[in-house]
C-alpha cells in the first residue's frame, strides 16, 4: 500500500511539474527598428499605425522596443521605448500609453541621418530579445533595406539570428531601382542570406494592410 502511494505521489509531482513551465517560453518579444535616414522619415506615420496595431495585441509578459536606424545604431540612446507589460491590465495599459507617448514625440522631432546602420541595429535588437528571454522572437525592420556604413564603422561579420523571426517592412523601392530591378532584388536576397544562414527565419510584409500577420509565422 504505501509502495502504491508513493508511485501516485511520484506522477502527481511530475504532472505539477510539467505543468510548471517557464512562462518566459510562451511570451513574445519584439524589437522593431525605424529607419530614419534621407526621405524615409516621411513614411513614419505609417509605422505608428503598425506600434499601435502591437500595443494592442501584445498582452501581460510580453516585450517591445522600438529603436532608431541611424548613423551608428548599436547603441542604447538609439532605443525610443522598452517595456516588459506588467501581469496587471491597469499597469500594462498606463505602460501602453507612455509607450505611445514616447513614439508620438519622436516622430515629431525626428531628424533625417545621414547614414543606415541596420546591421548595429539588428545587433542591439538581438542584444534586446536575449535579455527578455522571450521563447517567441521578433525584429521587425521599417526600412528600405539599403545599408550605409560611415567610415570607421566594421558591420562585415555575421550576426547570430537563430530562432528569430526578421521581418522587412515596407520596403520602398529607390530610384535606382526603377533603373535596374536587380539592385532591389539583390538587397533582400543578401539580408535572406543572412538572417536564414544563421537560424532565423526571413519574411518581407511590404502590403501593410496584413499587419495581422506580423508575429506569425508563415
């Protein structure tokens, strides 16, 4: 009899115990990273819409950041807004509000740099997910993909993007690409290459009325 109680002692622990799962592993975290080089600060207004869109769908646990692409973007004073939602909705939602604050002034204020650093910010959004420990990991990138490294600067190494999601966001075309396609072409095959050859997953969203579909997987 006892033999018998200690058995069904033993697999009611390991049921409580498999049900004891770290939290961290169903949360989402997101960094999503704002291009403001040359004219693209003109198509911010758009990616307010889509921080809107996350605020409301992303719930207690989760996190997001949203970061400036510029000159050097490896570097914390780049990052606009970061918080982890509180598990209270009163508190999740006044962090909510700040968060949108805090996008509504910079967008405001934005100056146009001179330089496109995605890949420092591609480094600091993946610095950013690590911390969260977050098993669900997103780096959206609003931009139009095309890198301009100020001299000085060492980006040619590869960036570990396993069991990250990257997704390109409106992705405009440049004049040049209207003179050859390829060039377009060629910039989103190279950050595939990139992100894929390390363990990410790649998409392009460039019709942003599919905003439904950003932190889900194809």
């Amino acid at each position: 009899m006892i033999k018998k109680i200690r058995i069904l002692a033993m697999a009611g622990l390991i049921v409580l115990l498999s049900g004891c799962s770290d939290p961290k592993s169903h949360a989402t975290s997101v960094m999503l990273l704002l291009d403001t080089s040359g004219t693209y600060t003109q198509e911010l207004s758009k990616a307010q819409a889509i921080i809107n869109y996350l605020l409301g769908t992303m719930t207690s646990g989760d996190s997001f950041a949203v970061a400036r692409i510029d000159s050097g973007s490896f570097s914390e004073k780049d990052i606009v807004a970061k918080m982890t939602f509180d598990d209270r909705p009163s508190a999740a939602n006044s962090q909510k509000r700040t968060f949108q604050a805090a996008i509504n002034k910079m967008v405001a204020e934005v100056k146009s740099s001179t330089y496109t650093d995605i890949s420092g910010g591609m480094l600091q959004a993946i610095e950013f997910l690590e911390e969260t420990g977050a098993g669900n990991r997103h780096i959206l990138v609003f931009s139009d993909m095309k890198e301009e490294i100020p001299k000085g600067h060492v980006r040619d190494f590869p960036i570990n993007f396993k069991d990250v999601t990257v997704t390109a966001l409106n992705v405009t075309k440049l004049r040049t690409d209207n003179v050859d396609p390829r060039e377009y072409m060629s910039r989103i095959d190279d950050w595939k290459t990139k992100v894929e050859s390390s363990g990410g997953l790649w998409r392009v969203i460039n019709d942003l009325d599919r905003v439904e579909k950003l932190l889900h997987e194809d």
